[in-house]
C-alpha cells in the first residue's frame, strides 16, 4: 500500500505549512481585483514597539467597517512577504517570535478587502527594535498649584524612562490648546507645569514620547484629567436646630446651595464638602471631634457644638467655614429620664436621677451660675454599669470639689454616651435650672394690700427668689378665704406677676388672704396670712350743682350755633334794600358832561350848577298853570354843590326867562328808555313825540333822563318853564 503512505505524507506536509497563530504567514493569497480610484481603504499605518517586549502595528479605515477584512502585509529585507489576517479590528500585535525581523528593516502595508475588491495603504519601512511607543502617563497622578501653576505629576511607566511629554486641554466651549512639557530626568517621578488662566474649569491629557528617538512614535493621549474651578469662596449655608425629641437629639438641617460651573465634555465637577462636629459642652469628657462627609440632616444632642464646613476642591487650598450651634436650654427630662432629686448642704452635695432604657457607659455632668459664663462650669464623669435591679444612678461630691452656694440658681446639662469620642452619639438626659436652697422657705415677701375699690381688693407681693431661677417657680397660688359664709376660693397666679386684683367681694365682711409658690416638684411655704374687711360705703348725695351747670353749658352749646344760623338765613331771605348813595347810577362820567351846554338866563340864575356827578331833574309846567307857594325844584346831589346860589335866589326868575337849550348827551341819546313824568303819573314818550307844542305845554311834564335812547330822536328845547327853573 504504497500510495496510502504517499497520501500521509502529503496532509503532514500542508500541515507543516500552514499558518499557526500570532505568525506571519508566507501562503500565497488569493488574487482579487485591485480598487485604485475609490476614497475607502486603510491609511496611516504606524508599526512600533511596545512594552515591555512586544510590537503592533495599527491603522485607520475610510469606510464602513462592518463587511471588510484587513490584512496587515510584511516584506523582509531578502523579499520574502507574509501577512497577518486581522479581520475587522485595525490593529494587530505579534512579538519578536512572529517570524518578522525586528532589526532590520520592513515594509509594511494593509490590505482591505470588501467583496471581491481590494484596497491598500501606503507603504511605510521601519526597524522595529527602534520604533519605540512609550504608555501614556497613567495611575493616580497628584495635582497642585504653586504660584499660580498647575502640577500634574505621575509616576513613571516601567521601562520607558527618558521621555518628553506633552498636554493638551480645553474647557467647556474651547478647542483643544497643546503645549509641551518638556523632558523628563526624574527616573521615578515624570511632571508637568501648565499655566491656566480664569477659575474656570478644564479638561487635561497628558502623553510621552522617547527622547531622540525620530522612528518612534507619541503614545496615545491619557486618560482625561478634570481639573474644576478654583473655589474662590466657601458657598452660602444656612442652618436651623429642632426641638429635642423624646431620644434626646434635634436635627441640624444644613442649607446650601454649590455655586454650578460648567464643565468640558469629558468631565464633571469634584468638589468635597465634609462637616467636622466638635462638641463645646461638658468640657471634663475626652475630646470628641470627628469628620464626616457633609449631608443635609445630622442628628446631634442638645449640647454646645461648633460645626466647620470644610470645601476640597482637585486644586487650591482647602476653605473652612464655622458657625456655632448653640445649646438647647431648658429642655427638661426626654421621654426616659423620669426622676432627678438634687440634694445640697454645706459640706456635700448629691444628685440622682434614673437611667436611660438604652445602653450607656458615661454620664457628663456639668452646673454652673445662671448668667454665668458657661466656660466656668463645674464638670464631671460618672461611670454606669447597667442593673436589671436597679436604674437609678447616683453621684455625689464634696466641698472639696466645688458645691453650689445656697441661694442661688444653677443651671445643671446631664449628657449620656455609650462612645465617649464620638460627638455623634453623646444625647441630652435633661438640663434644667436647679435652686440651691430651702424650697419652702423661698415663697413671695412683704405680701399686702395694695388698694380696695368698690367690690375688689388689689394685692401685691414682692417676687420670690425663685422666680430668677427660670423654670422652677412655676405659678402663685392665692388662698381667700370668707370668715362670714365660712368659705374658701383659690386663684392661681402667673409666675411673673407681682400684683393681683381678687373681685366680687362682699361688703361687711372680714376676709384672710395667704400666697406661697408651686414648683416642678414642691409646693413652697404660706406667707403669713392677710387679714382685712370690706366696710360698706354711704350712698352718695345727688349732685344737683352739677347737673345745673351741664345744663347751663349745653343751652349755651345749642343757642350759639342756632344764632348764627338764623343770621345767615336772614340775609338770604331779605336782603337790604339798595342805598342810593353808593350807587353808579347817580353820577355822571365826565366825558359826558362836557357836551351839556351851560344856562344862559338872567344874572338871577344859576350860572353853573356843577352837572358833573348830579342828577338834573326839570319840571316843565304850562304857562296857564300857576307854580305853586313853597315849590321848588329839586336838585339832587349826594354832595354839597360848590358854587350853586341860594334855593331863595333862584325862586326869582320870571316868565320872561330865555328857554333852557338843553340837547341831551351822545351817551344818554343811547339809551333805550325814556319816561317822562307829568300830572297824571308816567306816559309813553313815544305820545309826546306826536303832540305839538300846545299839548305839551298843557301837560307840563318833567323829563327824567335815563341811559337808552328814546323814541324822540332829537330833544334840543322845552318851552314854557315855569317860575321855579334851574
């Protein structure tokens, strides 16, 4: 069977020949169509070596990825060629034992195949041994600043000393800015100083290079490193303190607001807040202070603490903000602390109270003056070992360690723990204000009657000594009691007050008064009693005197004001009749006096009446008519004429007298109304006109000239004057 053998021998051969993995492999590969004009393909071959001991060569591909296969081709330097297959990956690692020469030089160039169509890279040529790529700076790096620089700093890759570096960064809408770092002498430690500009926050890569090495090649970028803003300024907080709840703690609820920057692409901000409690109160205990990270409610017990906000940002120094909590006062026994008893004299003094139900291994007790400054206070530890028997815990000091002085009022903070060096876990058992002294025989003094009026009585006390110590007195009770209906009423009083009015009292009757104090857990001591009678007082007498005299003062109230009403309605229903003499209408304006022209008659006359400012009155009488014994004409004048003769002398003048010319001024030739006044009363003047001058001198009228023009547009004479003219 000699062909079977030869039939074996041929599969072990194409075994041999095969291509194993992590080689190059030398068969041929099949041919396909070479695609020259399309943009797809493979491009920027790079070949180099890595750490510690192996190479790669990796590249970048123009198209869709998904259908292609690579082939990373290899020519030596005696032109043999072999290839890796790499499939859809672009990058491909091999080692020194990959059948590919590490120094000498090579061609390398990649193959990408899609379809039946095949495109290529360019070629590169490179000796690998000498192609170094160092790691980029990697693991934990420490940054700082100093004089206003940036220090990045990491720690050497193994292996790969003698490098430069180089960084880039950019912030939130920035490109990226390069900038070079410079050679690196440290062997262990490699560093980089950047110089920023503006709180502002940035985005950082760092990456190492070989030095004087012109075939190797920069390592990839680092990971990004974000560096925040700068915190100028620690932000705003608010806090408020609750009430103590039955546990004996009260929230401390924290406000505040981080002031928000942007951030680059690759990067969030990293901002530490941490609070640190410190516990003020109970001064003798060990020191409990502890740092936790910083949150919104915090639960702590009703002592003195200060808090500090602390704010770490990656660079700049850290910033401390403290505020003071302040204690909670007078916040009495919480829900399990049922009993404290204090005991003081002149040579010890002891307290005792019960324990709480939780577990607890120290107690901190501390008491000092009211008013006092809290920092001198007396402070002390007591050590409980928990009893199923017994709960009650007892602490008891002498004159030697300090006793409260008699008399006076204390305030006493009782604080539990079961660990001592946590400020988180120390609660309020009470804290109360305490009065060292005789309970009993600290009641109000000088208690007496202030006032009786009517049915009432007013009393009044000065305060007990208990009333300074805030919290113990809690009221005054009154103690009144009836002698004569035998009976007994009780008032109770504020604490604060300092008088009292007791009412509906009866007259004629004797009455006993007492006061005494009340506290949490004693009544205190009576006053001595008060003992007085409510005389009954005589009926007053009717005050006649004093009702007249408000009768008297409201007639005079009513009367004045009715007076002067009447007066104003007076006037407005009758009012005065005109008065001539302050009248416009009985004086002539002086213009129109200068047209009247003057009386020619006889030297008996009157020459010049003085028109001006007169009312002219002319009686024309008929000749047939005699004039009258007595008559005379009347001249009105509201002054005493000047140069006017006697009323006698011009009663001379006769018959014979020239006619009076008299032609009317231009002003009352403007008048529209004219009356004219004869013997049988008033006629219309337009009659007149119409008459001749026998009518007129039978009717003898008197002209009384008035502004309007009449119906007579011309009056220039009048005849027949009679023997009394002007």
């Amino acid at each position: 069977m000699p062909w079977l053998l030869l039939l074996l021998l041929a599969i072990l051969t194409q075994i041999g020949d095969a291509c194993r993995n992590g080689e190059c492999c030398f068969q041929e590969l099949s041919f396909w169509e070479r695609d020259s004009g399309s943009v797809e393909g493979p491009r920027k071959l790079l070949c180099y070596r890595i750490f510690p001991k192996d190479f790669e060569c990796s590249w970048q591909y123009n198209g869709d990825p998904t259908n292609v296969t690579h082939f990373l081709r290899c020519c030596l330097r005696n032109g043999d060629c072999c290839y890796f297959e790499a499939g859809t990956t672009n990058r491909v690692r091999f080692t020194d034992q990959a059948k590919v020469s590490i120094l000498q030089n090579v061609t390398f160039w990649v193959e990408s195949r899609v379809g039946n169509r095949i495109t290529m890279s360019p070629k590169i040529t490179v000796v690998l041994a000498r192609a170094f790529k160092y790691d980029p700076p990697s693991g934990d790096m420490v940054i700082s600043k100093l004089h206003g620089r940036l220090m990045i700093e990491w720690k050497t890759p193994e292996k790969q000393e003698n490098a430069i570096a180089e960084y880039r960064y950019r912030t939130w809408n920035g490109t990226w800015e390069q900038g070079d770092c410079g050679g690196q002498t440290n062997a262990d430690v490699e560093t980089c100083a950047l110089q920023l500009e503006g709180p502002v926050a940035y985005e950082i890569q760092l990456r190492r290079h070989k030095k004087d090495s012109p075939t190797g090649q920069w390592s990839d970028w680092s990971q990004s490193i974000c560096i925040p803003a700068e915190i100028l300024k620690i932000p705003e907080m608010n806090y408020t303190v609750g009430k103590l709840n039955n546990s004996g703690k009260r929230d401390l609820i924290l406000d505040w607001e981080p002031k928000q920057v942007k951030q680059p692409l690759n990067c969030s901000e990293k901002v530490n807040f941490s609070l640190v409690l410190r516990m003020v109160s109970c001064s003798c205990r060990p020191k409990a202070k502890k740092k936790m990270k910083l949150e919104k409610v915090i639960q702590v017990s009703g002592a003195e603490y200060d808090a500090i906000i602390q704010t770490q940002g990656t660079i700049g120094p850290q910033l401390n903000r403290t505020f003071h909590i302040p204690a909670e006062l007078d916040s009495g026994f919480i829900q399990d602390a049922e009993f404290l008893n204090i005991s003081t004299s002149e040579e010890n003094m002891t307290m005792q109270w019960f324990s709480l139900e939780r577990k607890v291994r120290r107690y901190c007790i501390e008491w000092y003056p009211h008013l006092a400054n809290w920092t001198d206070a007396k402070c002390a530890l007591e050590s409980f070992q928990e009893s199923k028997n017994n709960r009650k815990v007892t602490y008891s000091w002498n004159k030697a360690f300090g006793i409260m002085d008699l008399g006076k009022c204390y305030r006493i903070n009782i604080y539990a723990s079961d660990k001592p060096h946590n400020p988180y876990s120390w609660v309020t058992v009470f804290s109360v204000h305490h009065f060292s002294g005789d309970v009993l025989k600290a009641g109000p003094s000088h208690f007496k009657v202030k006032r009786i009026i009517a049915h009432e009585v007013t009393l009044e006390w000065n305060p007990s000594p208990l009333s300074k110590c805030p919290g113990v007195l809690k009221k005054y009770v009154i103690y009144c009691w009836d002698e004569t209906n035998n009976k007994t009423i009780g008032y109770d009083v504020n604490a604060s007050a300092l008088e009292y009015t007791i009412g509906n009292l009866s007259e004629d009757t004797f009455y006993t008064i007492k006061i005494r104090g009340i506290t949490t857990t004693t009544f205190g001591a009576w006053s001595e009693p008060l003992r007085f009678k409510l005389d009954r007082k005589p009926a007053h007498k009717f005050p006649f005197l004093l009702l007249c005299v408000l009768i008297f003062a409201a007639i005079v109230l009513v009367a004045v004001p009715v007076y002067f009403v009447l007066k104003r309605v007076k006037i407005f229903l009758c009012p005065p009749l005109p008065n001539p003499s302050i009248s416009s209408a009985t004086k002539f304006l002086a213009e129109d006096m200068k047209l009247v022209r003057p009386w020619t008659g006889s030297s008996n006359t009157m020459e010049d009446v003085g028109l001006r400012e007169q009312l002219l009155i002319i009686e024309v009488s008929s000749p047939k008519v005699e004039p009258e014994v007595g008559s005379e004409v009347k001249l009105l004048n509201f002054e005493d004429p000047k140069g006017i003769p006697d009323i006698k002398e011009r009663q001379m003048g006769g018959e014979n007298d020239p006619l009076l010319d008299l032609e009317l001024p231009s002003g009352y030739r403007r008048q529209n109304h004219v009356e004219i006044v004869g013997e049988d009363g008033p006629q219309d003047p337009r009659q007149l006109c119409g008459q001749d001058d026998d009518d007129r001198k039978k009717n003898g009228t008197i002209f009384h000239l008035s502004r309007g023009r009449g119906p007579c547009k011309d009056i220039n004479t009048f005849s027949s004057f009679s023997s009394k003219t002007i």
